[in-house]
C-alpha cells in the first residue's frame, strides 16, 4: 500500500468520524449540514430539509445555517425563534415591497405619501424583527465555533485516537 493510498484511507475514515460536525458543499451547489441537513438555494431563499421532511425555506443561507445549528445542539428555542422572526421578516418584506409598488405605480402624489406613511411602522417593525433575528444568528455563531474549538480540543493531544 503507497503513502497516498494510506493518506487517502485516513482521510475518508476520518471524515466519516467527523461527518456529524461539518457543513459540507454537495456536487449540486447546496450543502450537507452536520450530516442530517440538506440546505439548498431556492428561486427566494435557502430551504432546509431533514432527508425526511422539510423544515422552511430561509431568506438568507445564513439564517438557514443558524437554524441548523441551534437545532443540532438541541437549542430548540432558539431554533424556533430563528424560524419564526425570518417567517415573519419574509412576511413583512413582501408587504412593504407590495405596498411601495403600489404607491410607486399611482397616478396621484398624494395617494402615494399616504401609502408611504402607512409603510413607515412596517419598516420600523421589519428594522427591529431583522436586529432581533441578528442577535439569534450571532448566538447560533457563537455556539458553532465553540463547538468547533471543542471538538479540537477533543481530537488533538495524547488523548487522540
């Protein structure tokens, strides 16, 4: 057996062993998420599915990977949250783009400031929805890279097998 032959029998046991903790690209442009996720560009966003059932198609990748995460480490609140501030700032982009197309395509400048006035709490509440999902995705961040630096620490020294 070569060197090469070993190296390669060493790479795929061990990405096998490490499947469970990665985020890897599939030959199709989506991406395998710690082997149980299947997140895959759509026409408006990212749909994550388990190979059983679908879960929601996301705004971002982002968000997508986020709820990925918080569902792996069983954080189901933060999960859920995730989820349902990207439902409802989907929600509220369509009506504010809906509203202003609206308003845009009146033949009145006065119906258009009214359209626009009314618009104005929706971005408010679209502004805060999209911090508060931020803050979400930044607490799914930080427990990804602590499991990362987890697992290195796990995998590397004397204890190593």
């Amino acid at each position: 057996m070569t060197q090469e032959q070993k190296l390669e029998r060493f790479a795929e046991r061990e990405f096998k062993r490490n499947l469970n903790n990665m985020i890897v690209q599939d030959t199709d442009g989506s991406y395998v998420v710690f082997g149980k996720y299947h997140v895959e560009r759509q026409e408006h966003g990212y749909s994550v599915n388990t190979w059983s059932h679908a879960i929601h198609c996301f705004d971002s990748k982002r968000n997508a990977v986020s709820w990925c995460v918080a569902d792996k480490f069983n954080q189901l609140n933060l999960a859920n949250t995730i989820l349902n501030l990207d439902r409802k700032k989907q929600t509220l982009a369509a009506d504010i783009q809906c509203r202003q197309g609206v308003g845009r395509r009146s033949q009145s400048d006065h119906f258009y400031e009214i359209v626009n006035m009314k618009v104005q709490p929706k971005l408010i509440l679209l502004n805060s929805v999209s911090t508060e999902l931020e803050k979400c995705v930044n607490s799914a961040k930080y427990m990804q890279i602590r499991g990362f630096s987890n697992e290195t620490a796990r995998t590397s020294g004397p204890s190593a097998k």
